[in-house]
C-alpha cells in the first residue's frame, strides 16, 4: 500500500513538476522508482500491473526495462505499432530458454555481475532440461518456473523462490502433483519424507543454510538423481569423515561392486536420519543372515555404542547434580565434552567396521563418564553426611527444651 | 597476682560504666521494663531481673520475639557471607558456588539465612494475626501496628532485594518478571522500574543497587524501626486480655510489678528468660533443620539471552503471587493485594473500643480470608513449578519492512506444501 501511494505521488509530482523545470535530480528518489515515473514509456500504459512486481526484482535494480525482454516499441503509445518489430509478447518455454539463455550463457556479460554463465549447458544435461528441449514436454519446467517471470530475486534474497528454505517448496510445486508425475513415474512423497528427515529440520527448524535441500544433492540446473556409484560421493561432500571412514571398510567394496547401494544400504535419501544406537544390529540383519559372523558383529557394534550413549546420559545426570549443588563443575564439564567428542568420533569410525577402534573410543567414552560420576558419587556421599550435623543439633536443642521445661514447672508448682 | 587483679578490675567497671549500658542488653531481649540509671550497673542489672510481667502474658506473645531472633540470625549469617560474596556480575555466581561448596559451613550459613528470609515473613504475618484478632492495634498502640507494617515492608524489601544476588537464572528472570510487572503500573511504574534496575534490563548496575539496598540502606532502616517498635511496645504496653475493658486506664503498663504489682504476673527471671530460652532454641533448631534438609540448588548462572526451562521460586512472597495468578488469575493477586492494603489502613478507621471477636465480624472475617490465604497460598507455590512466559515479545518484523514483504505472495512453508493446480502448474502468467 505504501509503496502504491509512493509511486502515485511520485507520478503527480513528476507531471506536475515536470513542465517548471523542477527535475528530480534535486530531490533523493530511489532510482528504480524515479524510471518508472518516466511517463514516456508506453509499456506502462497497458501493463501497470506488471511495473511493481518487475520493479522489486534484480533486472529492475541494474536498469533493464520491459523492452530489453520483449522488444516491441516503448516509445509508442498505441498498441499496433508498440507491439511491432522485434516483439515477443509472451514467450513460451522454449523462448524463455532462449530468451534468458541469450544473456545468461554469455561469460563476458555474466562476469561484471559474479555470475556463472554456465546454467544453459548444466540445463541441457538435467532430465528436466532434456524433456522440454528435446522432446518440447509442456510439463518440464523452463527458468521462470523456479525463478518468477518478473520478481526475479538473487538466490540470497530471502524473498526469492531459490533461497535455501523456499527450495523444497519450489520444487514440490510439481513433484508433490501426482497426476503430473504419474506419467513419469516419479513418487511424490520426497516433500513429506525431506521435512521430517535430519537435513529437512535442520533447514526448517534451525534455520541452518548449509543444510543441504533439494538443490543440494541433485543439482539445481543440472538436476538429476545421483547414481547408485555416486552416491557415496555426493554425501561425502559434507560427511567428510563419515565418508573417510566407509572407504576403509568392507561396505565401500561391496558398493564399487555394485552390491550395495552406498549410503543407501543403510540410510535413506528424501527421508536421511541418523540409525539409533538400538536400531544397529537389526539393520544388518536386513541383509546378513540371522547366524553369521557379520550379523553378530552388527551386535557387538550396538552393545558398544549403546553403552557409551547410557554412560555419557549418566555422566550428564552427575554433572547436574554436582552442578545444582553448587559446586564448580568445568572440569567435569570439559572431561565431559571429551567423552561426548570420543562418541561422536565412534558414530564416525563404526562406518568403517573396524571393531579395535571402536573398542578404544568406547573406553575412552567409558573412563572419562566414569571419572565424572566417580566425583559426583564423592560429592553426594559427602553432602549426605552434612545432614548428620542435625543429630548434636536436635541432642542440644531437646536437651535445652527438656531443662526449660523440668526448671518452669517447678518454680510455677 | 590474677587473683588480686580480676576483683579490682570488676569494682572499676562497676562504680564506673553507666546503667544506661544495659540498654544494649534489653536491646537484645535479655532485660525488660524500665532500668535504674541512678543505681549502679550491677545494682540496676539485679533490680531489673526482679521486674513481673503481666499475668496475661502467653505463647502466643513470643511470636514477635521469634521474629526478632531471626532477625538477629539473618544479620548474623549475613554479615558471614558478606565476607565471601562478591556483588558484580562476573564474580556474583562463581562466589556462591565458593561459598557452598569450599567455604566451612557455608552451605550451612547460607541455606540458613535463605531460609530465616522465609520463616520471617510468616512468622512476621503470624505476629500480625495475633495483634490483629486480639484487637492490640486499637488506639492507642495504633502507631505500633503502622510501624509494624514498615517492618514487614522493610522485610518484603529485604527479600525482594537479596533474591537477585544469587545472580543464577532463577534470580534473574524472576527480577526481571517483577520488574516488568512494576513497570505495568500506571502513571509512575515505568519510571519506578527504571530507577529500580538502572539499566535497560537487569544488570550489572542493578545487582550493585540491590546489593547496596540489601546490606547498607535497609539494615538501617530497621535499625531505627525496630528501635522505635520496642520503645512503643513499652510506652503504650502490652495489650490487656481480651475480657478486660481498656477504656478506663489510658494504657497498660508492662514492665511494672515494682510498687505497683509486686506479687501479681510472672517473674521476669528466670521464669519468662526460661521460656523466652525454650523458644529461641526451638526456633533455632527448626531453621537449622530447614537449612539442613532442604538447601537451595544453584541454577545455572544468569544469562539474559536465554530463558530458563523453569523458575524455582525460593522465597515465600514470591510462591504466594505465583498461586494466586495461577489459581485466580492475576486479578485474584490484586483483590489480595487490595486486601493486604485495607488491613494496613484498618487501624485509621476502626478506632472503637470493642476488641471482643464477635464485635467486629467484618473485620475478623477479611483477617481470616487474608491469613489464612496467605498461608494456603504459600503452600500451593511451593509445588508450582513456573515456567517462564513464552509470550515475552520476540523481535520480530515490524513497520514498513513487513509491509514490503508482505507484497510478494511468498511460497508457503507451512503444514502442507501448495499443491498447484493442474491448469497453472505449466505457466504462471
């Protein structure tokens, strides 16, 4: 509503002002605002509306105006020879492919801007960009369908359809219609499996931007399913030593024999969650046999893990305590992050099935919680023995209530 | 050489210290009634502990005396932990957690003095109860019921000002809830607020005001009110028995039997000192007990970007407003608070003679609602667990900035995702 009334004012202004020779040169305007004033542009006379969602975007900011898209003649008021010339009116997908691409493929205008110039041949590679260039599928999407047509916003804008927390509803404005991805065979829970998935909360929930969404494993241009040989390749992009680790196991040959499907064996995609420590043991018994030698190490696994988490829930509860008691606790605390860092360095390590370190973390985790718990044990045991001053307390008290008592009666009798 | 000595010495003292002296020990309640300043010390110490108290004199009197004494244990362990805690933000938390866990005895003095903080404020309501229904605030010991209700002020202020300096969450957000309900009083209670922290929200400068008020101001305060609460109490004397008509005298005097009585009421010493004794050490191993069984935890050091999961209140006026907002909402704590307000006034308009509890059943009744809610209250808030309110104003989006967002019809991130319609999924125009 304000910026409406800024704009019409503006307009008055500049119509009014105009013939005095008051410029607005003179007056701070913003710049995007005072070239929409400009009464000399015909595009405006028809298509008003279209001014304040183009204006909010980053074309309008670096001075481009509806001509530079779809040609025609602004400097004409009626609609024939406006339209005429190079006009494109309204472009269909394939034009907006082209249309964009003329700028945005071109290296030499992209670098004054920092932008890469790369996003019509990363287009040609993905399955969207193959559907709509190839076979001309109305379904694909071309650039203004994740982009806008006119309120094109940088990916840094929070505004934008591209900023990571708007990603995923971007994306699922088609891959959430199941009459539109029927024909191609695609399900259509990735949406509802991704918010409720480790990586969905920690972009939804907690606001972390490096979180990865949709774009973050599958390309954004270029988007396609990683392979089932990529897989490990693509999680180990951020899980660095998760991924140092699987390669040193035997799970990372059976994937480059095609027998596992990397991550995936164990994890899932849309839907990636952290295995529980209590969950280990049965997961493996999704593909090794109820007796083997493999399945009964997955067992030793959980034992491990799950002991260290119970023994570093018991540490917590001590440091608590000794905390709530007043004492002065960061040693413990530090000792404590210790432990908590050997833990997490044991969910790392186990993706390499290497049972020795494994064992070595696990004690370490035990011996540092174990300290820790030692302490507030002491400590408890030393604040259960201060109540023990009651008992001279209460021994002198009666004693001096007893002779008060045995002294008043017999100097009232 | 000694033993020539020590007797020379005591006949110096004697022949010269003034009796006046005794005053110090009266002050403390081991002598009563009036002392001989013409006789010497010794003279006039023995002619005091002859003096009778009037016969009506009865457990129920030693409530005030049960305040005094742990008014007296509040000034003692205060001053000990005076020598270990530290009044500034870095060093306020850390100094507590010394003083309990490495200090000897310090949990001890603490959780002792904590606890003193609470009993006197009931005990202190307990003493008013018992002025109250027995009618003693009727003229003319009208001016020691009114500087009795300072006292209590004075205690209220103590405590509302030593519950910050612990400086762990509980502390704080607890301060700063109070505040902001200060500041919500009209016309003067932002201004009030302000004073009172300092500082745009409780901070380093408000915990050096508190501490200043807790150890310096105040003391003194009661110092002088306690004084003039004595000197009144013999002036005007105690209150006769209720069946007895106070009209004719124009006061009861106490601290006689000297000529007056000299075989009626009860002996100062060492039948009253036995029973004042009794009680003194029952009340002391009850506090001890109480300190003992039931110490304060130390919250988590006071940070005022976080709130706390919940507040554990530790002290008892602030249990009672938690029961009565949380049972009666907070118009409940107001009528109450109304009602604590008429009892305090009560004595400028309920001048007649009658004391008897069936002569003023009006005044009785709103005594029985007010004490005995306190006390129910009391005990409810000790169970409540509060959490802080979440309705505290986060920042958020305000002005022409959310109006300019607004303006972009954004994606929605709720519950669903917009499922597009079919007809428009391929073009947006």
């Amino acid at each position: 509503m304000k910026m409406c009334t800024v704009v019409t004012g503006v307009v008055v202004w500049a119509v009014v002002g105009w013939p005095q020779g008051i410029v607005a040169e003179s007056v701070w305007m913003p710049s995007v605002q005072q070239q929409f004033s400009d009464t000399t542009y015909g595009c405006l006379i028809c298509h008003a509306e279209k001014r304040r969602t183009f204006t909010m975007g980053i074309h309008a900011e670096h001075g481009m105006r509806c001509h530079d898209c779809h040609g025609g003649d602004p400097s004409s008021f009626e609609r024939g020879p406006a339209h005429s010339g190079r006009f494109l009116g309204d472009p269909d997908k394939l034009e907006t492919v082209q249309l964009c691409s003329s700028c945005h493929a071109d290296a030499n205008q992209m670098r004054q801007y920092g932008l890469p110039a790369g996003q019509l041949a990363e287009f040609r590679t993905s399955r969207h960009g193959r559907l709509l260039l190839e076979r001309g599928d109305q379904n694909a999407p071309t650039c203004t369908d994740c982009h806008d047509a006119h309120t094109i916003l940088p990916r840094e804008d929070a505004r934008s359809n591209v900023y990571p927390t708007s990603i995923p509803a971007t994306c699922a404005k088609c891959h959430d219609d199941a009459a539109m991805m029927e024909e191609y065979g695609i399900a259509v829970d990735q949406f509802r499996q991704y918010r409720e998935s480790a990586h969905g909360k920690a972009v939804f929930e907690r606001a972390n931007l490096a979180a990865p969404t949709c774009t973050g494993c599958h390309g954004s241009h270029a988007a396609l399913p990683p392979g089932v040989s990529e897989i490990v390749n693509v999680c180990e992009r951020c899980h660095v030593l998760v991924g140092r680790a699987f390669r040193q196991g035997p799970h990372d040959r059976a994937t480059r024999d095609g027998a596992l499907p990397g991550c995936m064996g164990c994890h899932s995609n849309h839907g990636t969650e952290g295995v529980p420590p209590e969950g280990i043991a049965s997961l493996c018994a999704n593909c090794h046999a109820p007796d083997s030698r493999a399945r009964l190490v997955g067992v030793e696994f959980e034992e491990q893990i799950v002991r260290a988490r119970q023994d570093l829930a018991a540490a917590e509860y001590a440091l608590e305590e000794m905390a709530q008691a007043g004492r002065q606790v960061s040693d413990e605390r530090f000792r404590y992050r210790t432990a908590l860092t050997s833990y997490r360095e044991m969910g790392q390590v186990h993706h390499s099935l290497d049972m020795g370190r494994l064992e070595d973390l696990g004690r370490q985790v035990r011996s540092d919680t174990e300290l820790i718990r030692a302490t507030a044990e002491a400590e408890a045991e030393g604040r259960w023995e201060r109540k023990l001053i009651l008992l001279p307390i209460w021994f002198l008290a009666l004693s001096g209530i007893v002779f008060a008592w045995f002294r008043l009666r017999e100097l009232e009798r | 050489m000694i033993k020539k000595w020590l007797p020379q010495f005591w006949e110096d003292l004697r022949t010269s210290a003034d009796a006046g002296l005794l005053g110090v020990a009266r002050f403390v309640g081991l002598l009563y009634g009036p002392i001989d300043r013409n006789l010497r010390i010794d003279e006039a110490w023995r002619k005091a502990l002859r003096y009778r108290l009037a016969e009506h004199v009865g457990w129920r009197h030693a409530l005030g005396g049960i305040t005094y004494l742990l008014l007296m244990v509040l000034v003692v362990t205060g001053v000990l932990l005076a020598f270990y805690y530290r009044p500034s933000v870095d060093e306020a938390y850390p100094s507590i957690q010394h003083i309990v866990s490495e200090v000897s005895f310090g949990w001890l003095i603490r959780d002792l003095h904590l606890w003193c903080a609470n009993l006197i404020v009931i005990v202190a309501l307990a003493h008013m109860a018992r002025v109250f229904f027995e009618a003693a605030y009727k003229p003319p010991r009208e001016m020691n019921w009114i500087v009795g209700l300072a006292l209590l002020g004075v205690a209220l202020a103590f405590g509302a000002t030593g519950y910050l300096l612990p400086w762990d969450q509980w502390a704080y957000w607890t301060v700063t809830e109070v505040l902001d309900a200060v500041a919500l009083i009209p016309l003067f209670g932002g201004l009030l607020a302000d004073a009172i922290k300092g500082d745009v929200i409780a901070s380093g400068a408000t915990l050096s005001r508190f501490f200043a008020l807790h150890v310096i101001v105040l003391p003194w305060i009661t110092l002088a009110l306690v004084s003039y609460h004595f000197t009144l109490i013999r002036r005007r004397g105690l209150a006769p028995p209720m069946t007895v008509d106070d009209g004719g005298r124009k006061w009861w005097l106490s601290g006689v039997g000297v000529g007056e009585q000299p075989h009626g009421g009860r002996p100062f010493f060492p039948n009253h000192l036995l029973r004042s004794f009794g009680v003194a050490v029952l009340t002391l191993a009850v506090a001890l007990t109480l300190a003992v069984l039931f110490p304060r935890p130390v919250g988590e050091p006071a940070n005022p970007y976080v709130l706390p999961n919940e507040l554990v209140s530790t002290w008892a006026p602030v249990d009672v407003s938690l029961a009565l907002i949380r049972f009666t909402g907070i118009w409940g704590l107001a009528l109450f608070s109304l009602l604590g307000v008429g009892l305090i006034l009560l004595p400028v308009f309920d001048r007649r003679p009658e004391r008897g509890l069936r002569q003023r059943p009006v005044a009785v009744a709103l005594g029985t609602v007010f004490f005995v809610g306190f006390l129910a209250a009391w005990l409810a808030g000790r169970q409540i667990r509060s959490v802080p309110p979440s309705e505290r104003p986060q920042p958020e989006v305000v002005g022409e900035q959310a109006e300019q967002l607004q303006e972009l019809p954004l994606p929605d991130l709720g519950p669903t995702p917009p499922v597009p319609n079919p007809e428009d999924s391929g073009r947006r125009r």
